[in-house]
C-alpha cells in the first residue's frame, strides 16, 4: 500500500501554491476561504512541517512548499493524462498556456482563431504572468517565457524557439501627425513612458540612436509594459515596444513606428513543455504551431 498524503488536501495545497493565495484558491475551487485553510492545516499536520507562512495578511509558500507544489502540479498533470488517454475517444481536450500578460494580449490571443479553426477538438486556455521570468508551475502545459532554447535552464521540459523579439521607438499616429518625429533628436519634444517590467529599455535604444546625453531625462513610468503601450497608444507620450508584438496595433493604426531603422535586439521567448506528459503530442503539436507563427512574415 502506498503512504500517500490526503488526496483533496494535496489538490488543494497544489492551487494555493500555484495561485499563492489562499482567496484566489478558494475561488477557482469554489470553496470557502476557512475550508481551504482548514485543508492546508491538514496536509501540514500529515507531512509535520508548515507549507505557508503568513507575510502580511497573505499567507506565502515557503521554498520548500513551492519545489513540492511543482511536483505535485506534475503529479496531477500526469494523471490527467492517463484520464484522458483512458477515456472518451474524440472527447475535446483542453490546453492550458501560460503566458506574460502583454505577449497573451498582443501575439498570442489574436491568432488563436487560426489555431482553433484547424484544431476544432481543442479549447487552449490561457493564463497569464506579470513578468517574463517568473518561476515554472504545474498545472499548464505549455509555458510561454523569455530565454533561449538551452536545456540546462529547463533540465525537465523541452524548449522550442517561439519569437525573436526587438526593441523600437512607438507612438500614436495622431502625435506623430502634431509633433512629428523623423530624426532621434525630435524626441527632445515629447514625454518619455517606461515600464518596470522593462527597465532598461529607453537606455539601450537612446544609446543605439547615439542620444546617449538624453539618458538621464525623467520618465513616466508604469508598472507594466501593456498598461504603457495604453498610454502610449492614447497619446502622453513616447515609449519603447516591441517588435512583431506589435505589429498587429502598427496594422491596425493605432501604433506607429517613426524610427523604423533604430533597432535593439532583446531576448526572444521560448515554449516551454513537459518531457513526460503530453498525451497525443497535443502540446508539441501547439508549440510547432506556435514556431510556425513565429516565423511567418507580416
């Protein structure tokens, strides 16, 4: 017989981690804040060392509880799999991606018509991540981040190039029209927007166009990177983004690009699967998808 930990209390514990807060686990379980916090007391009781520990009012995993939350989501995850092998043939199966908020919104979700009109028998849903680098966790199947395809970052999981990605200088058309930018030193007349998510930024497209003197002129500055491209597309000011995340606001006329040729390369972002659990190589077949976009022109 295997000594196995409380079932439901591991399911559970495994949300808690996964979302690090014990509301938001208690709402995507439909249960109540004490019944998750009940089910974290019991599952500390089995395994006799506390998996949370209060900072503020929130209650955080500690490390060892997020390295055993992984595996845990692995566990499931597995699990899932052989359910599915196991049961209804033709059943439609559900692909869970996880994917920075600003690469979800401006790449990834406008083009999931073309995926879903040749995969009818596939519902992909997506979560998203406030940074590009935050830690793996289970429950996804296919995890969208920044980085290389090095197997040493990510021993366990195999990682497929998804899209190159350059830094340019972006802003409304409507300011373009009255305060035209068409040579690096017209930036002088207009307001520089940041984001935190992207700090250096600004610095390394200012010395690309030679205006290093202009690096210590103030910034407004945003938490993330989709809220600038918002202010930035509304008109308070100029600010570095992304290319060809892009290029669907540049199509549609609501961004532009006056300094096409001032480009800074940047780190691209990487898919990010499993080696072991990917029944019917749905998620590799979504990855190859995804490289496929990836390279196509626009």
């Amino acid at each position: 017989m295997r000594r196995l930990p409380p079932l439901n209390a591991l399911r559970i514990f495994e949300v808690a981690a996964r979302t690090g807060s014990y509301a938001e686990a208690a709402a995507e379980l439909g249960l109540t804040h004490g019944a998750v916090s009940r089910q974290i007391a019991t599952l500390e009781g089995w395994l006799g060392q506390r998996l949370f520990a209060k900072d503020g009012r929130r209650m955080v995993a500690t490390p060892m509880a997020r390295i055993f939350a992984a595996e845990v989501g692995l566990s499931f995850d597995r699990l899932a799999v052989a359910a599915e092998a196991c049961g209804r043939p033709g059943a439609r199966r559900i692909l869970r991606v996880s994917a920075p908020t600003s690469f979800a919104m401006r790449w990834l979700i406008p083009r999931l018509g073309g995926y879903h009109a040749g995969h009818p028998q596939v519902e992909v849903a997506v979560t998203t991540v406030s940074t590009v680098l935050e830690d793996l966790r289970g429950g996804v199947d296919v995890a969208i981040r920044r980085g290389v395809a090095r197997a040493d970052d990510w021993p366990q999981h195999r990682v497929v190039p998804v899209l190159d990605d350059v830094d340019t200088l972006i802003m409304s058309p409507a300011l373009f029209a009255s305060r035209p930018i068409l040579r690096p030193d017209d930036i002088a007349e207009h307001a520089l927007l940041a984001s935190e998510t992207r700090a250096g930024d600004w610095a390394d497209w200012l010395e690309a166009a030679g205006l290093q003197h202009l690096a210590g002129r103030p910034r407004r500055i945003f938490d993330h990177f989709f809220v600038t491209r918002q202010a930035v597309e509304d008109g308070l000011g100029i600010g570095i983004g992304p290319l060809p995340m892009l290029e669907i606001d540049v199509a549609a006329g609501k961004l532009m690009t006056p300094l096409p040729a001032i480009r800074v390369p940047r780190t691209g972002y990487v898919a990010i699967i499993p080696r072991q659990v990917d029944a019917g190589n749905l998620a590799a077949g979504f990855v190859d998808w995804l490289a496929a976009e990836g390279r196509e022109p626009r």
